[in-house]
C-alpha cells in the first residue's frame, strides 16, 4: 500500500522502516528538514537498534523516501498515520498542537482530492481526542464528510525504546479504533502479515487501551520498588523474591483480578495489606503506593453506596452477603460494609445469599455473625422471591447464575450491578447501572 507518515520522530521513523521493509511504499514527512535529510540519505534520525540497517536498505530499494511537503506526500497516498508528539503541558493535560497542525494540514490535501482516504491518529490521545477534536476538524477544513470521502481511523503503538523493531514485529495484540469498518479495512491490510491478534474496536476503547496498558507498566515499576525497599529495610533479597513472584501465572503475572468490578475483601487481602502498611512504618519507609489501595478499595464501596443513593428508593434488596460468590465467608465483605452504611442512613434491606445461610455455618463465620453482625442475620432470608416483593432497587454483589437469569427478565426492580452479571450487558440506563460499566 502507498501510506504516508507524518512526524518522523521515534514512533514515526520505526513505523515508516518497517512498513517499508514490509513491501509498502512509504513517504515519511516531517517540518524538520535535517530528518528528511538525513532518510533520504538512507540515515535514520533516531538512534535504535537496527534501526539504520532497516532506513538504508529501504531508501536503496525505493520504497522508503521523506519530504517536508505534507500535501505532496498524500497525493497519492492510501493510508496517513499521524505519529507526531502530544508533550505535556504544565498542567499535565496535552498539548495537541502538533496534532491539530497535521490534522489541518491533511484536511486541505483532501479538499481537492476525490479517492477515498483514511486517516489514522498514532499519536497517544487521551479518549474522545479524535472525535472531538481530529473529526471536527477534519470535515471543517477539508469540506468532505467522514464514512463518506474519508475514513478515520485510531491505531495505537506500543513500543519499547531500545527495542521497538522486535516490538513492531511481534506485539501481544495490534488496535484498530475505527469509525466505521470501511476505515478499518485497509489498517488490516497493512498488518495481516503479523503474528498477532488483529483487534477492532470502538475509537476511545483503542484510545483507552494505550494508556490503560502504560499507566499499568508504571504502577507495576513503583510496586516493585515499594517491595524492594521494604525488602532492603528487612535485610531480604528483592529480586529473590521477585523472581519468585513473577513465576506465578495464574494469579500474579496472569487477567486474574484485572476485570473492573466491585471492591475486594476476604481473610487475606485487607489484613495483609495492613499488616506490610504498619511494618512499613516502624521502618520509617514511605510506600504511598501501596498505602492507597486500601482506600481506593473503600471508594468503590462508596461509589456503590451512592448508586444506591440516586435510585431514589428506601426497599433495597441485597442480592449476595459474602466477599465473592461460591463461598460463605463474611470476613472484610464490602456488602457488609455497604449493608452497614445502608441501615445506619435508613434504608429497608432485606438480603438472600444461598451459601450464607446461619444454620449450617460453623466456626469463625457462625461466630461473626451472630457478635458482629446479628442485626443483619435477622435480614436475611432464604427465599429470593420474599426478597424481590420487598424491593424497589437490588444490588447485585455475586456473578450466578440465579441472579443472571434473574437480570435478564427484570422488568420491575431498578438493578445496581457490582459483577457485570451478563457480558452481554454494556451500558447503564434508567433501571440497571453497573459500577464500572
């Protein structure tokens, strides 16, 4: 395909090489005459590795070349991809200057041009950049209409300095946000050869998964640390014990617990989260990482409660007691904490859990409810039907299959969903809200 790429900084410059060298003709473009300069000589601009090998060979071949004459470039173009830089401002918002240089740009070469053309943001931006923002100006300044004359398209990178052409290569997935599937098709083309999931989706899910992944990249370096200094105070090795860490696939290094949802509890996280806070403190170490998630976990919990608040309704029915389904366990259940917070501001609850059911817990359980929590005991109830008749609003806490079906034949119960109890269930309106979703 003949694609053009506008900005040949980092992202740009590996981009271009390696489409080149994929079989595509490339024009690269870019204000600096120094880049185009040194790519026309079969130099690269950046310093990466095997880089240079990739621009001279493709410039030596005639499918890579650059210019500073963006309308040139596109004059026979299928395909632009936009790699210029979104810096930060002093606020920490975006600077989208270069963006919106571009995108004008482009818009006036597409003003007197009549083949269909699609343009793809692979610049970072922040979700609802490109549809309020790139769209706008696009059709202001080009006169033509997006699904019609252009196609527009978000395709997010995800590459490593020091080693971007093997990240090209071989990603764990490629994005195509897309307008409509006519814009997507060509993206497709372009990386059909790669060995990786081809995946399309909705424009600000593409803009949302690029920094959904990079802030994850940063939590996971400052949880490492806050570890290894904590290691260090106690005279352990950190690495040892991360090294370790990392071989768990199923939990630790795995999609386990990476599903938005409500709040965790049980026997182990609270406490331990705790525990390692106060050791952390006799030890004069700061982890402000790791000392936020307690009370972001207590947000959701509140961010529940106020879900409750805005359905307007006193007759709540609490559909699950303990801290996850297929389990009796009560300890550090954020339904407990939400029930408690319920009752104290005056609501009428009632609750149904079939695994939660007093006469047949033993020990620890058995004991937690009938001296912390008897007042609830006397809430529940082993009928879900009992439930439903004394309710206007059921929060759903526990992903069954009972309360799924129930779900998906509610007509009369405005529903508060903290599981997603059906994936097929995307979007809150008047009589069902999900706390993520």
């Amino acid at each position: 395909m003949k694609i053009t790429i506008i900005g040949l900084g980092y992202v740009g410059c590996v981009s271009a090489a390696c489409l080149a060298n994929a079989g595509h003709q490339i024009v690269g473009v870019d204000i600096s005459p120094v880049k185009t300069d040194l790519i026309n000589k079969g130099q690269s601009p950046i310093v990466e590795k095997d880089i240079d090998e990739l621009v001279s060979r493709s410039v030596e071949n005639g499918s890579l070349r650059a210019t500073t004459d963006l309308s040139d470039a596109l004059s026979e173009s299928d395909v632009s991809l936009i790699c210029v830089g979104t810096p930060s401002l002093a606020n920490g918002s975006l600077d989208l200057k270069f963006i919106r240089n571009s995108v004008t740009e482009i818009a006036h070469a597409l003003k007197n041009r009549s083949e269909y053309h699609v343009v793809t943001i692979r610049s970072t931006m922040l979700p609802g950049t490109l549809e309020n923002v790139v769209l706008p100006l696009l059709e202001k300044e080009s006169g033509k209409k997006v699904g019609e004359d252009f196609g527009l398209c978000v395709n997010p990178e995800f590459l490593r300095e020091g080693t971007a052409i093997a990240d090209y290569r071989n990603p764990p997935f490629t994005i195509i946000g897309s307008f409509d599937d006519q814009s997507a098709e060509p993206l497709k083309t372009i990386y059909q050869d790669l060995d990786s999931p081809l995946i399309q989706v909705k424009i600000r899910e593409a803009e949302m998964i690029k920094y959904s992944c990079n802030i994850f990249h940063a939590l996971k370096v400052g949880f490492a640390n806050e570890i290894g200094v904590l290691c260090k105070e106690m005279d352990i090795d950190s690495h040892k014990v991360m090294d370790i860490f990392k071989q768990d696939k199923e939990l630790n290094i795995s999609p386990t617990y990476l599903t938005p949802g409500f709040a965790f509890g049980g026997s182990c996280l609270p406490k331990d989260l705790r525990a390692i806070r106060h050791r952390a403190k006799t030890l004069d170490v700061d982890i402000p990482i790791l000392d936020a998630v307690l009370p972001s976990n207590q947000n959701q919990i509140e961010r529940a409660y106020r879900m409750v608040e805005q359905a307007e309704s006193k007759k709540v029915g609490l559909l699950g007691l303990s801290f996850k389904a297929g389990t009796d366990d009560l300890r550090e259940s954020p339904i407990v904490q939400l029930a408690e917070k319920l009752l104290g501001k005056g609501y009428e609850i009632s609750i149904y859990d079939s695994n939660v059911i007093l006469a047949n817990l033993l020990g620890a359980n058995k004991q937690f409810i009938q001296q912390v929590i008897p007042h609830l005991a006397k809430l529940m109830s082993t009928d879900l039907n009992s439930v439903l008749e004394c309710s206007d609003v059921l929060v759903i806490s526990q992903k069954t299959e009972e309360f799924r079906q129930l779900q998906s034949s509610n007509q009369t119960h405005k529903i508060i969903d903290l599981v997603r109890i059906s994936e097929n269930t995307t979007q809150s309106d008047n009589t069902y809200q999900g706390i993520c979703w």
